[in-house]
C-alpha cells in the first residue's frame, strides 16, 4: 500500500504525540521534499516550523518529472506549491492513500487522480479505532483542539458520528 501524506496530519498527530497511528495503519508514509521542509527538524539540526523529528518509516520521495507539478500550479492557482508536490507524487507512485486536511487539496486531487482516495486526519483516527489501535476517537480530536488545530464543530460532530462516539440527533 503506497500512502503520500500532506504535512497537516504529521503536524496535528506528532502535536499530541500519536504520529506512531500512521505508521500502525500504514507501515511506511512518503513524502514529497517540500512536505519534509515543511514539517522535520533537518540534519543539521536547523528547524522549520514545527520542529519534528522524522521517523525512520518516513520516506522521502522525489518527483520524477517536476513539470508536471508547475503544470498543476498553473492549472489550479490556489493549490499550494507542497499541495501540487503531494498530487503529482501520488499519481507517479499510483498511491492508494492520499493523507491530507486541506480543501484545496481533496477537490484537485479527485479531478486528477481517479484512484486514489484522499483522507483527513479524522479519517485516519476512525480507521485507528476500526483496528483497535486507539479506544476512541474524542479523546484525540480534543487534545489536537487543545493544541491549537482548527477543527470546526460540524466536523468534529461528523467525525465522532462516524467513529460511533456520538448518538444521530434530528
């Protein structure tokens, strides 16, 4: 199974400290290099943003032919050059799993990668409590709340109706 991940959902689950739920579903992520620029603490000690430490089942992947990203950025002007990356490798990789919480990413993936699908994070935590890798579903989404990620109350409502930690009310 080829997953390429987005850096939102190694930021939000490193946040509250269950990036290990990746590699339990999964067994190995890849990811483009500006992903990896975005989210890991460099060799050389150097960081960016969110000063992560990469785990060994991260794998970092280049883009065979990168014409094809700056095609995409010319085609949907409000995808990310990092959101470009993660499509463009995904569709040279033929990916199974696309990982990410952008929007932007979601709607331009889906016009140009037709098998592969494309998950939140929520996502990810109900297919974790699926396999009895974590107990519930709550209990995380209102730690990485707590930890400053933006998740609204109709997604967090939606997501603990799908992990059947929350009762349908009309």
């Amino acid at each position: 199974m080829i997953v390429i991940s987005d850096s939102t959902p190694l930021i939000l689950l490193s946040k509250i400290n269950r990036i290990d739920i990746l590699h339990l579903l999964f067994d190995y992520i890849v990811i483009p290099p500006l992903v990896h620029k975005e989210v890991f603490i460099s060799i050389n000690g150097k960081s960016d943003m969110h000063q992560i430490l990469m785990p060994y089942w991260v794998m970092i992947d280049t883009i065979e032919d990168y014409k094809l990203v700056v095609d995409l950025k010319k085609k949907f002007r409000r995808i990310s050059q990092a959101d470009a990356e993660v499509i463009i490798l995904a569709k040279e990789k033929q990916a199974d799993f696309i990982l990410s919480d952008d929007r932007e990413l979601h709607k331009q993936a889906k016009l140009v990668l037709k098998k592969t699908d494309v998950l939140y994070t929520g996502a990810v935590l109900i297919f974790a409590k699926q396999e009895g890798i974590i107990d519930n579903v709550k209990d995380l989404l209102d730690e990485m709340r707590e930890k400053g990620a933006w998740i609204g109350g109709n997604i967090y409502d939606s997501i603990l109706l799908r992990a059947g930690e929350m009762e349908k009310t009309l």
